[in-house]
C-alpha cells in the first residue's frame, strides 16, 4: 500500500515537472511578422516577447486548459484556448490591425489646422502670434496661408473669392457674433480676441464638417487653452496702451482675468497719417476665462469680454472741397460661454455650450445719428459615439437666435427683425484601416423669420500613401443674407455654395508641402439696385463661381534655425452680386496672392527676426468713365513687415514691429464722384492705407515664482 | 487577550500568505527592474515592458509593474533607431500605462516625476515643433512632482536638465541647474541603494545629475 502511495506521488511530481514548451510566430494580416509582441499564458508569469522575425517561445509549468495572450502595440490583441500535455505546442498568431489616430490619415482638404501635436497642423499656435506683420492680430496671420486675400481696407478674412460675411468665427464651438470691431468703411478693423486665449484653432477654406454652418465659403474653429500652468502676472506696455493679465491656479480650477487699453492719438500725434482723424481709435476690454475640471475627462469653460471701442474720422467725398464726411463710431460689445465637454462609459462623449454676443453702434454719419444693436444667441449639445475604433457617430442639436435693429433716433425711427433657427447634424467617420477614412454628414436646418428648412449634405475621404495623402471633400453649404439686408426684406431665403475640394498633403521631417484646387459654385445670392447704403429691389438673382489652386511650402530644416513658409493662390472667381448687373470679378478677390514669412533665431543675440511679405496681383474696381463694371484693376499689392524679438531675461520680451517698411503706397480701389464734372469726367480718389507704415514698440513681462515664464505668445 | 491573540494570528497569517505570494512577484520585479535600467537595446526594452504588462495583469493593485512598464516604454522614445510615429506610439503607451499607476497610487511623486521624463522624450522627438509648447509644461510637472516630494532625487536631476538647456538657450549661467542637480546628487549620494532595490523602489536618473554636474564649477 505504501508503495503504491509512493510511485504516485513520484508520478505526480514527474508530471508536475513535466513542463510544456510553446513556440510560434507572430504575424499581421499580411503575414508580415511581428517583433516585440507580448505573448503569454493569462493569469500567470509565464510568456516571452517575438523578437525581429516574430518568433517567440517559452516554457511553462502550466497543466491543461489555459488562455494564450497576443498583444502588440498597433494591433488588437488575442487570445486563443491552448491544451497544455507536457509536449510541445506550435501557435500560430495573427493579429489585426488597429486604427491609430496618431499615424492615421486625416482628413486635410480644405482644412489647415494650428496645434501642437498632430502631424497635419500646418502652423503652430505660436505661428499666430511670431508671424511679423500680423501684429497680435488671429486673423493676420491666417492672410499669410492659401485660400486667403489680403484686402488692405477691410481687415478681415477673405476666402477664395468669398467676401468677409462668408467666413463665421467659433470659440470652443460655440459662435461668436461680431467678432471684428467695428470700423468706419475703408478703415481696417481688428478681431477682438487676444490669440493668448488659444491653444490651437481649425481653419477651414472651405468643404467642412456638418458641425458647422450658415457660412459660404470657410469656419474658423478657435480652442481656448485647457489650463494654464502656473500662477502668474503679465504685464504689457505698448507704445499704443498697455495692459495688465493675472493667473490663478488651483488644483481643479483656474481663473484668468484681463483688462487692456490701447489709444492710437499720441502714436498719430508723432507719425503722420493719410487718414483725417478728429479722434484716433482708442479702445478698452477686459476678460475673464474660468476653467473647471470635472471628473476624470471632463472639463468645463466660461469666459466674458466686454470692451468699448470710439473714433471719429474724416472722410473726403470725391469731386468735394473740404474735409468731407464726418463719421463718428462709438462701440460697445460683450460676448460670453459657457461650454463643457465629458466622456461617458462605453465611449460616449458630450460636449456643448451656451453663448450670447452682444454688438452695439452709435454712428453718427455727420449730423445724422444711427443706432444698430446686433445679437446673437448660440445653443449647442453634440454627442459622439464610437462604436469601434474604426466607426464613429457624432450628433447634433442647435439653436440660434439672431435679433438685430436699428434706428434713427432723430426722426424717431426704428425697424427690427428677430430670427430663430433650428439645426440638426449628423456625421459618420468610417476608418477602412490606417490609410482610409471617409466621413459622411448630413446638416439640416429651419429659419422661422425665412420660413425655410434646408438640408446640405458633406462627404469627405482621405487615402494616405507611403509619401503623403490625398484627401477630397465635397458639400452644399447654405447661409442667409446679412441682418441690415433681411431686415429690409424678412423673406430672403438662403444663399447657397458647392464646394469640390482636392488636396495633396505630405509632412516629414520638418517640411510641410500641401497643394489644393477647388470648385466653387454660388447661387442665390443677394442682389439689388442703388446704393450699398440704400438698397432697392432686392432679390437673390445673383450666381458665380470662384476656382483656382493654391501652394503652400514650409520649411524649418534646411536653413539653419530658420523656419519659413511660402504660399502662392489663384483664384478665378466670377459673381453677380450686390449691385452688379453682370458677373464680374469681385474687388475682394485678387488673382494671384503670394506670402512668405520667415523667423530667424539668432541665438548670440537672444533674438528673433521675423519677417513676411505679402503680395497680390491689384484689386478690381469700377471706372464709370469707361463702359462696364469692374473693369479696372489697381496696380499689384505688396506689403513687407519686420519685427525683431529681443529676450534680454528669460521673463523679459521687448519686440518691435513695422509693417509696411518699404513704404509702398498699396491702393485697394478708387472712389468716383456721384456725379460728372463739367467737362463730363467722373472725379477719382483712390482708397489708401491709413498711414505709409504702422509701427510698434512693446515690452512684456511676466511676474511669476518660475522666473523662466514668458510672455512668448504676445509676439 | 484572547482577542489580542486572534489579532497577532491574523496578523501573522496575511503577514505570511502576502509574504509568499509577494515572492513570486517580487523575484519576477527585481529582475525585470534590474534588465530595464542597465540596457540600451530596443529588443530587450521592449522585452522588459512585455514582461512588466504580464506581471501587471496579475497584480493590478501595484504600481510599479505599470510604473516600470512606462520607464520600459520611456527609454525606448528616447531612442535615435526609431522615427517619429513610433516614438509617438511608444509614449502613448507610456501615457497610458502611468494614467493607470495613476489610478493605483494617486499623488505619487515618482509617477509624476516620470510623467514629466515621457514629455521630455516627447520634446527631444521634434524639438524644433514642440519645445515652445511643451518646455513650460515639463517644468510644471516636475514642480507638481518636487511639491509632493521635495528630495525625489530624478525630478531634481531632470529639472536639472531642463534648467541646463533654458540658460543656455538665453545664453545664462548654469548657477540654477547646478544648484539643483547638487541636490539631487547628494540625494543620490546618501540614499542606500540595497534598501531601495529590496522594496523595487526607483533608483534610476543618477548619470542625469552627475552630467549637468559636470558642466558646473
């Protein structure tokens, strides 16, 4: 008996040492191998990694049924049923690919994102606020990329033979309303944000995502920064004004608050200007950003700005003696958000927001007083599902409320016009594998005061290859005509857009090269007989196209600590609009558009030069000495600007800016008298800039316990 | 007494299970820690982080298998053999690893101290990119680290480093880094290697602070 007892229990422990030897090798789909794939036994110690070949083997002391584990970075893992005997087993592994949204396509057509970390960006945050000649301005240096027209007079942004009303501006995406300051006509105006509330933004020339719409030819998404990282204290001293941020940073929250001044008289005092000014512009704001983690992922925003801007200006009026026309603008705007983002269990994730904007002018064109008061409310939910790494769904509801009058207080005069809009967006992104993705959405819309509802699908599909990625995009883009014009006539409907997008996009090792063409159709849009200022017989008679292509090169690599970029637009764009009778090219839309910006860090010096020049082929314009319309063009625009950084101390910035050095004289139209003279000629005067050139001095510092914190992005 | 007798049964009793069961671990730890911080190549790099998932899948109460896991994964972006994707991909996984070591053992200066060695890794990846946005961030972070624990001798070595790099990019003295990577050496210096190995506590970062030190006096 004992001995039986005995020989068992040697037997137990021959075969508890019997261990079983597990080789294999690890492929993908194609068969190509794997290497540095963990694989092993679940629930236990024992496993190897595949080495260069993808084979791998182990042993284990493992009895019977047991879970083997495939897992390789870029691949789903998995897991099979093994028997363990005390023999050798042989697997056989193949893993799938993952989608990877760090190398995967994305799609670029149209599309030119400012960030930090993703491979498409075609500038970084920074760029915004270093591009020489932008000074400070988000908008002036989104002119120095494709798609876009410098159009001297006005300021804002021009996309690809659209007028600036085309463009609608996001913050966390959330609209705002009036996001340029107001400006005497002719008289360059500014965006009203400072780009240090921004960690990066999403440009659009056109064919964008369902989540955006009301706007025919681009979006500007903007994405205030997260949180900031320090308590800090900045101070700014212009030779314009000056101003005055402070941080606070807690554990789950931050408070931003901000307030500037700026007055361009004393500066106009000492340089001489072409403009008449009785009062220089003078402005203040001042803001406050909130920012609250909530939970794990989730996050919530709030920020108000109110500011208050004055001039007044002397306008001469062609063929007239004298100082001309008197305008005087006194402006006062508020704009708020509140937005939040999450992430659910089973990856949902929500994100929406409230904001309301507020614009109010009191303009008085010589005696004549005008009050418009302008507002705008933005209601957003999202909710995005991803159903696998390779498919995702994103919903949408929205509200606008758009309200706008303006009044005559003199003659007691005033007329209204309020509007609420409902919208609805859908849109799938299915990811093939790493290098194909296409996205499909759907937007749908209903205007009360319009009476209309519209439905404008996108599409968009981007391949990657092994040298750069081609993307397409296509979509029906609606937007209803401006305020002043729908509150003359409460039944215009939507002015409509095609776009066709093409794009080749390839990023490596420091450059960045990206072609695009397009197609553009408008149809619908506003017409009318008279004056821009007193409209008659409006309609939306009018249609036209712009087409072209654009380039745009950057390179920070083969010269040394050197970055520059160089973009080159053509754009051929034909539209009957406004008051024209025929299509004719419109004044906002050059041909030929070129820029090129270049920094230079010279480290001896602890300085960064900057510089960009701006070019295009002349704006056209009217000439009602001859026959037609816009049949004249104005000689070539060119603008070169210089700044110089310098960084004495690491918290110290002093920079100086000058657009314009050269001191062309630009003219962006001419002015013609209303009526002819006596020997029958219509008298000219050509529309200008402000002054020769525009020159800043400006020294930042930053108080704070980390002495190596700057100001870098006020330049 | 008879409770105070229960009590040092029990006591006795998950002093010994835990003790046991801790051998198997830690054997297969100290090994691991020990490959992890002597090698240079990717292949055994990438072993070791196979090795320290394994080990976690097993004791997802502890951090330093994902703690050592995200140091594997760390050193292997610092790599010049690998391009940028996959230097990217490799602290991704390094990000994730330490989310979760996160969860495990929150407010833990290591961990964040580490968190800020996977940003350096990324900043050296594309440094002309990204060293505007993410130098001030790595500061922070090692700050965050030094505030929960003012002698954790690597937060010490690679604020050191960053110290070195921001003067001599403003063409400054080197007095603040030196000043920091002194005390990190001395902290170094006085701690007893043995103990800290025994209890697979840190120890790596030492040749850190002995560099920017030997670009002081």
């Amino acid at each position: 008996m004992k001995a039986i007892y005995t020989s068992l229990l040697t037997l137990l422990t021959l075969a508890g040492w019997a261990q079983t030897h597990i080789s294999g090798k690890v492929t993908d789909t194609k068969g190509i191998s794997i290497p540095g794939a963990n694989v092993y036994l679940k629930g236990t110690y024992d496993g190897a990694s595949s080495d260069v070949d993808g084979q791998f083997s182990f042993t284990s002391d493992e009895k019977g049924k047991q879970t083997l584990v495939v897992q390789a970075i870029g691949y789903k893992s998995s897991e099979e049923n093994v028997d363990l005997e005390g023999s050798n087993l042989v697997v056989k592994s193949t893993l799938q690919e993952t989608i990877n949204l760090l190398k995967a396509v994305t799609i670029t057509a149209g599309a030119m994102e400012a960030g930090d970390e993703k491979k498409s960006v075609v500038l970084k945050p920074i760029d915004i606020l270093t591009t020489s000649g932008a000074m400070g301005d988000i908008t002036g240096a989104f002119q120095t990329l494709p798609g876009t027209a410098t159009v001297g007079n006005d300021g804002r942004l021009f996309v690809r033979g659209g007028d600036a009303s085309e463009t609608s501006i996001y913050m966390d995406g959330l609209q705002v309303g009036n996001a340029f300051g107001t400006s005497a006509s002719n008289v360059p105006t500014r965006t009203r944000f400072s780009p240090n509330l921004f960690k990066g933004s999403f440009f659009s020339t056109g064919g964008y995502s369902a989540e955006f719409g009301q706007a025919l030819s681009s979006t500007l998404a903007l994405n205030s920064l997260d949180m900031p990282l320090r308590n800090q204290g900045d101070i700014s001293v212009l030779s314009v004004g000056g101003g005055y941020t402070h941080t606070l940073v807690g554990k789950q929250n931050a408070l931003t608050a901000s307030a500037n001044y700026v007055n361009l008289a004393p500066y106009q005092r000492i340089v001489k200007q072409n403009f008449d000014w009785e009062k220089a512009p003078e402005n203040w704001d001042t803001e406050i950003a909130l920012k609250q983690k909530w939970g794990k992922a989730g996050f919530v925003k709030a920020y108000f700005h109110t500011e208050g801007n004055n001039m007044v200006i002397w306008q001469k009026v062609p063929g007239q003696e004298g100082r001309g026309r008197r305008v005087g603008i006194n402006n006062q705007y508020s704009y708020g958000n509140v937005s939040f983002r999450q992430a659910g269990k089973h990856d949902w994730f929500f994100s929406g927001g409230l904001a309301y904007s507020y614009n109010r002018d009191k303009i008085n064109l010589d005696d004549l007083p005008v009050r418009q008061l302008n507002q705008v409310v933005h209601g957003k939910m999202v909710v995005i599902k991803d159903f696998s790494p390779q498919f995702s769904l994103k919903n949408g509801l929205e509200y606008f409320g758009k309200t706008y009058s303006e009044a005559l207080p003199d003659e007691g005069k005033q007329r209204n016009m309020a509007d609420h809009q409902f919208n609805h967006f859908v849109e799938t992104s299915y990811y093939f594998n790493n290098n194909l993705v296409a996205v499909a959405g759907l937007r749908t819309g209903y205007s009360m005061l319009a009476k209309q509802i519209w439905v404008t699908p996108r599409f968009s599909v981007a391949y990657k290859m092994n040298e750069g990625q081609v993307s397409l995009a296509a979509g029906k883009f609606k937007q209803l005509p401006e305020e002043k014009l729908r509150i003359l006539d409460n039944n215009l409907k939507n002015a409509g857009s095609d776009h066709y997008i093409l794009n080749y996009f390839f990023a490596n090792n420091n450059r960045t090269f990206r072609a695009e063409s397009f197609y553009k159709i408008y149809d619908n849009l506003i017409t009318y007989t008279g004056a821009t200022s007193a409209p008659q017989n409006i309609g939306q008679l009018g249609s036209g196209y712009a087409r072209g292509f654009d380039f745009f090169y950057r390179d920070r690599q083969t010269v040394k600590k050197t970055d520059f970029w160089v973009t080159y637009s053509f754009v051929d764009s034909r539209r009957r609009f406004a008051n024209y009778e025929t299509r004719v090219q419109p004044s906002f839309a050059p041909k030929h558009n070129g820029s090129l910006v270049v920094k230079h860090f010279i480290g001896k010096l602890k300085s960064q030069l900057g510089s960009s020049w701006s070019w295009n082929s002349g704006y056209t314009y009217t000439n009602p000495n001859e026959p037609g319309e816009m049949q004249s063009k104005t000689s070539m625009y060119s603008n070169l600007s210089l700044s110089w950084s310098y960084l004495p101390k690491p918290n110290v910035i002093l920079h100086v800016a000058c657009s314009n050095v050269l001191g062309r004289e630009n003219v962006f139209g001419y002015q013609y008298a209303s009526t002819p003279n006596e020997s029958g000629a219509f008298v000219s005067q050509p529309v200008g800039q402000g002054a020769k050139r525009f020159a800043v001095v400006a020294l930042f510092i930053t108080l704070s316990k980390d002495k190596a914190a700057n100001q870098l992005n006020n330049l | 007494m008879k409770k105070l007798f229960f009590l040092i049964v029990v006591f006795a009793f998950t002093f010994t299970t835990s003790f046991a069961q801790d051998s198997a671990y830690q054997k297969a730890m100290k090994k691991e820690i020990a490959k992890v911080i002597s090698t240079d190549s990717l292949g055994s790099l990438q072993q070791s982080a196979n090795a320290f998932a394994r080990i976690a899948a097993i004791n997802p109460k502890e951090w330093q298998p994902l703690y050592y896991g995200a140091l594997a994964f760390t050193f292997q972006g610092f790599s010049p053999a690998l391009n940028l994707d996959k230097k990217d991909e490799v602290l991704a996984k390094a990000d994730e690893l330490l989310k979760s070591a996160e969860a495990v053992s929150p407010g833990n200066s290591e961990i964040v101290a580490l968190q800020g060695f996977v940003l350096m890794a990324k900043l050296s990846a594309d440094a002309a990119n990204r060293g505007q946005s993410l130098s001030g961030t790595i500061m922070a972070t090692y700050g965050k680290a030094l505030a929960i624990d003012g002698k954790n001798p690597r937060a010490l070595a690679m604020l050191a480093q960053m110290e070195l790099g921001m003067a001599q990019f403003f063409g400054n003295g080197p007095e603040k880094a030196c000043g920091l990577a002194k005390q990190s050496q001395a902290i170094f210096d006085a701690q007893d290697e043995a103990v800290l190995i025994a209890n697979m506590q840190p120890t790596w970062g030492k040749p850190m602070a002995r560099s920017v030190n030997s670009k002081c006096k």
